[in-house]
C-alpha cells in the first residue's frame, strides 16, 4: 500500500485544526507539524 502522500497529512492537520486546507496552507508550516504532533501523541494516549 506504501505511504499516504504529502496532501493527505495537510488535510488530516487542517481538519483537526478546524480549518480549510488552503487556509492552513496560508500559514507557518509549524502550524501543521504541530496539529500532526499532536494528533499523534492523543493517537498514543489512546491505545496504551
């Protein structure tokens, strides 16, 4: 199946961050390393 592609993570960031993708494109790219973060560790929190 391999890797998901690069959009599919600014989506997933945009709509945990509750806005459009082109708006968060329009922002600092710490903005979406910081929604995958922590989408990540709540994904974690979750399964321990």
């Amino acid at each position: 199946m391999g890797e998901a592609p690069e959009w599919y993570w600014d989506i997933q960031a945009a709509r945990y961050l509750g806005v459009a993708p082109w708006e968060l494109a329009a922002q600092s790219i710490e903005w979406r390393n910081r929604a995958l973060v922590a989408m990540s560790a709540e994904a974690e929190a979750r399964d321990t």
